[in-house]
C-alpha cells in the first residue's frame, strides 16, 4: 500500500510514529499488490454469476426430467428444457439477469441468475465504485472467496468490511488470535480489492455501554495501533466509529467525535503512517452537528471526510453542500448510501416485489451519479448480502448469492463509471423547457471514465417520465442501467429515449459536450495534528445528540471533568485556558467559566491528567452557550476543545 506522505521541514516531530500524513485535497491514492489477471468466475459459478460467452448450466432442486424456463428481465422466456442430472442447461446468454423457473408456479420454484460483461481492464484502485460487503460479519470463512469473486467480477474496487472491537481485543492490550476478520481481510486483499474497516461498539472493558466511546481515549489509540499494525498490506483504511451522531451508535455530539477521531488518528498512524485514518463517519445530515465537529478543528487528523445517505435524491445537493462545507477540502467517501424498497410476503424470503426490484436496481447508477457529481471520491453502496431491517430489503444478493436485478446494475457500474470523475451536468435541449414547466426535468451527469478500460466521456442518464434526450453526435455505445447494449445504430441517433431507468451513453474522450460545471470543492484547511488531546466525559442523560450539545441542570454552579492526553513520546509542558465563544447562541446560560488548573501543565507520554472546568450559570436564560479550552504547548501544537451547552428543559414545562 502506498499514500503521499512527507516530513514536515525544518521541523522535530514530536509524534510516536515521527511523521506527519499529508494527504492531497483532491485524491487519497491507495494501492495493494493483485494478480493483473482479469479476474474469472470460481469454477462452482457461485450465485450463478457467468459471463457472456459461457455456458449457462444451473442446479435445480426439481425431479429428473422435469420441466424448466429461464426468463430475462423482462420475463420473457428466453430457454427452455428439461432437467437433466439437477441442472438446466441453459446454454449461452447475452448479458443481463434472468430467472429459471421449474416445477409448480410458486415464489420458492425459481432460481435467479445473471451475465456479466467480461471486464477488460482492472478497476483501478482509483475507481469510486465500492460496496458494502461486512464480510466479516456476514459469510463464513469457506464463502469469503465466492464473495471476494463476485466483487470483482461486479468491478468494485473498495469493499466496506465490519470488525468487532471485542472480538478482536477481548481484554485490554490481549488482541485475539486468527478469527474471522482475519480470515475476510485476507480474502479480500487477496482478491485485490481495497478494504476499508469500520466498527460501532466497545467492549465491556473500556464503557460499561458498547454503544458508547471508551471512557479512557488509551484504549481507542491503542486498539487503533495494534490493528493497524496487524492488517498492514491488507487493509487501507479504517472508520474509527460507525455513525456516532445516530442513537444506535451512541448519539454522540460533534465535540466527542472530534476527541475520538484524533485520537485514533495517532494511533493508526503509529500503527502504520501509510493507513488512511478516515472521519468516523456521520449518519445525518445535521447542522448542529457539523457545526459542532468543525469547531473542534479535527480536519488535520482525518485523510477522508466519510459520510452517509439515505436521502431522497431532490435533497442530495443540499446536504453535500453542508458536508463538503466543513470538510476541509478533505476527500469525500460516501461509506453507506441507498435509497431501499420494501419486502413483501414470505417473512423466510424477505424479498421485494417484481415491481420493487426494478425500482431497486434504476436507484443503484441514479446513486453513483449523483454521489460522484457532488464530490465523492468513493461510494460504498449499501449493501452485498441479503440484509433487511424490519420491512425494508438492502441486500443485492440472496442468501445463497444469487442476484438480485441490483447486482446487475452495480456490476454496470463497476464496468462502465470506472475511474469516474465529474466533469458536470449536460445542458440538453430540453432546459429552457423545463424552467418553464413544460417538459419533465431530464438529469444527465458527464463523467470522465474508463468503461472497459479505456478513457470516454461517460453520460448517465434519466427522466422521471418518457423523455427524449438529444445528443449532440453519434455515441459509441449506449447501455441500460443493467449493462446491457441497446445502441447506437450504424447511422447514429441525434437522440435517445430516456425514462427513470437511467441510461449510459458512451462517447469518445475528444467529445465536447456543453456543460454546467459540477459543485466546487471546498478549499484545503491548513493544520497539523498535535499529540495533545482534550475531551471531556458528561452522563448520557445531560447528551443531547440532536442538538449535538450539553444539558445543564437548575445547578448554578457546575464543574465539568476535562481530560488532557499525550500521545506523544516525551514530556511536554504548556497551558490551558477557557473561554466562552463570542458565537454563543443568544448568551446562552453559562455567565463565566475557568478551568480549575495551574498556570503551567506538564504531561507525560501515554499519561492523563484531569482539570475540572467550573461553570456559574444562570438557570432561566436559554441559547446555546460555546465554551473554548485552548492549549499552548509550543512545538507540541495547541489542542482544541469546543463544548456546547444549553439549559435542561423542565419536565413539567408545557
């Protein structure tokens, strides 16, 4: 693995792992040794995966001789025959996805299967398109390979693991022997994809309640170096939290997130300085949260910006907006994102209707577009295996691996959006009739891509009703959202139908297309990370995650506990002070604050000191109040912490 870092001139580090990381504002550039062969279905074909130019055989569970059908996605029936020695010899199919029907007419008597294009190149390790895999959770150890295949065949080139944090350290400073996320690690990298790890939870050792941070940061900035350390080669980068602002998680405030992620920042790149140390990534779109996060100045101690979405795609723009506005000009890696259906029926099965699952697999390249086009460097779409919660179906493989219609349309992806970048939004001969309302808003994204391994202008296209899209020359090659060709003719269209199945139209690299521009990046923040860091530990029931802010009781006067670390390697010494911000909301209920501390600090390495931070407030004034502790510890840097508070609301207030 290799990432962009260098040491800072002119300077001493006063870091354990003695370098600072910089990463590159636009590009986090990741890499694993593979295989340069073009990756091959396993020779079982798990999940019925094939590609074009192979036989189709399937196994059935029918009876000798008994009839089958297969039937493409538009359940036509495409073949048909009987079973012999359990299989359906289907013979050679275009690509696309198709289910092989025998026996009595019922949900159980079919089997689903689907054709891929051949890749011709690698996916680049640069490519956007991932997907969320939580191999280690979700196959065992003898289904890792069939999964690890199936992501390649599909093009991804990141897949988005999940690790458990007491399985892994069932005791403090005891890392366990081989298990499962050993096993998924190996083969995945193997495999040559990029593995990102992520985990939510505690264990019982370090916070009496997984769902929330390790009471002591020591524990969080020495699991992140041993693991680090431990999957050295085989995994890219970690998320040290998994949507710590969400109540599932924990319902963290930005101020405890920014403590977290500095910490095991330290830690993974004293593990291994190449590591991409991510964001712990955000769960909502939440401008308090945000606004809370970015005051504690955490952008020098995170490569990537990581976020999720579940939101309607008329709300996209807005909340990337939000994102990329406190980002820090950081690369953005969008680590979950869909826009799910439902299930229907049999509870065993948990599968969408035939209508659901068309809409299912339009959403996947409406996703990648829109993610790609707002900033995104990568896109983990959620999820591969057959997860639900309550009576929503994320899964784009069964339980048995065999596809859904959305597999389909993320392998297209994979394929033809490969190494995307965005180069706009096409401004089409519909516009001005749109901005009239008289014609349905056409969307079209104009990526710089390399689909089949060689650089195009790539348009993804769609409507929410029938729509015609003109176009300004003959294109190489169109395809639906599942792969398939479907133009252009030998005379070349001027124009294509479009409808909400999105379309992708190929043109040569020296096509120039008229475009609006896509969303600036942010600007790069300056920064560098310090040993030092502050956080404070408050009783959830004073947490108020949504608000991402403190409660304060009646109490007029309050002391708050602070604790200073030093990850660093020797002895420091410096100050503290505090201060309520000028920004405070309305005043807010905190009159004075100071810390109870002397006038100089000294810290040792690996220690943890304790300052209260005393607080007179006043009990019936609302607003937000914004205390600021600084550090100066020279050379050291000057550590940061920014609390919000705000006054309880009585119970028996109306």
């Amino acid at each position: 693995m290799t990432a962009l870092t260098q040491r800072r001139k002119g300077a001493r580090s006063n870091f354990p792992f003695g370098l600072h990381s910089l990463v590159p504002a636009l590009l986090v550039h990741i890499s694993l040794p593979c295989s340069a062969a073009l990756p091959q279905p396993l020779s079982s074909h798990p999940g019925n995966i094939f590609l074009a130019g192979e036989e189709v055989v399937i196994s059935l569970q029918g009876s000798p001789g008994e009839d089958w059908e297969a039937k493409d996605y538009e359940r036509q029936i495409v073949a048909r025959g009987k079973l012999q020695e359990g299989r359906a010899n289907i013979g050679r199919l275009p690509v696309g996805y198709y289910e092989v029907w025998f026996g009595s007419a019922t949900s159980s008597n079919h089997v689903s299967a689907g054709v891929l294009e051949p890749l011709h190149a690698l996916s680049p390790a640069s490519s956007p398109i991932g997907i969320d895999v939580a191999m280690g959770w979700f196959f065992p150890k003898e289904k890792m390979a069939a999964v690890a295949n199936l992501c390649r065949l599909a093009g991804f080139s990141h897949v988005r693991d999940r690790m458990t944090w007491g399985e892994l350290e069932p005791e403090r400073g005891k890392l366990a022997t081989t298990n499962r996320y050993d096993w998924a690690a190996d083969a995945q990298a193997g495999a040559g994809l990029q593995v990102l790890q992520v985990s939510h939870a505690s264990p019982g050792w370090a916070n009496p309640n997984p769902k929330r941070f390790p009471l002591d940061l020591r524990d969080t900035y020495n699991f992140h170096k041993a693991i680090a350390q431990r999957w050295r080669g085989k995994v890219v980068g970690f998320e040290p939290w998994n949507e710590a602002d969400g109540e599932t998680f924990g319902g963290h405030t930005g101020s405890e997130m920014a403590s977290l992620q500095k910490t095991a920042y330290l830690g993974l790149k004293a593990g291994n300085p190449d590591v991409i140390a991510c964001l712990n990534v955000l769960a909502f779109h939440r401008l308090a949260t945000l606004q809370d996060l970015n005051e504690n100045q955490a952008w020098p101690y995170f490569d990537t910006f990581n976020l999720h979405h579940y939101e309607s795609f008329e709300r996209l723009s807005k909340a990337y907006a939000d994102f990329r506005s406190v980002s820090a000009g950081k690369p953005l890696w969008v680590t979950e994102c869909s826009v799910p259906v439902k299930w229907q029926g049999d509870e065993r099965l948990k599968e969408p209707t035939d209508e659901d699952l068309r809409i299912q697999s339009e959403r996947v390249p409406k996703i990648y577009a829109h993610a790609i086009y707002e900033g995104a460097q990568k896109v983990f779409y959620f999820m591969l295996p057959n997860y639900s919660e309550g009576q929503t179906q994320f899964g784009i493989l069964h339980d048995d691996l065999t596809p859904r219609p959305v597999y389909l349309a993320a392998a297209a992806a994979g394929r033809l959006l490969a190494d995307a970048r965005p180069l706009g939004s096409l401004i089409t001969n519909t516009n001005a009739a749109e901005a009239a309302g008289e014609r349905q808003p056409i969307h079209a994204f104009v990526f710089d891509a390399k689909p089949d391994g060689k650089r195009a202008r790539v348009v993804v296209a769609w409507a929410d009703q029938k729509e015609t899209l003109g176009l300004p020359q003959r294109p190489v090659a169109i395809y639906d959202h599942l792969g398939r060709p479907i133009g252009p003719s030998d005379s070349g269209p001027t124009e294509v139908a479009i409808g909400p199945a999105p379309i992708y139209v190929i043109f040569s690299q020296a096509t120039r297309l008229p475009l609006n521009p896509p969303p600036a990046l942010a600007a790069p923040l300056p920064g560098e990370p310090s040993p030092l860091v502050l956080q404070t530990v408050v009783p959830e029931q004073e947490i108020d995650c949504k608000r991402s802010l403190y409660k304060l009781s009646p109490a007029t006067i309050r002391s708050i506990p602070i604790f200073l670390y030093n990850f660093g390697h020797r002895k420091v010494q410096g100050t503290l002070r505090a201060a309520i911000a000028p920004a405070s909301v309305n005043g807010g209920p905190v009159r004075t604050c100071r810390l109870d501390s002397p006038a100089g600090i000294e810290i040792s390495p690996g220690q943890r000191l304790e300052i209260p931070l005393k607080l007179s407030c006043a009990t019936n004034v609302a607003g937000i109040s914004t205390i600021r502790i600084t550090g100066d510890f020279g050379v050291s840097g000057k550590p940061i912490l920014s609390l919000r508070f705000a006054r309880e609301e009585s119970k028996n207030n109306n």
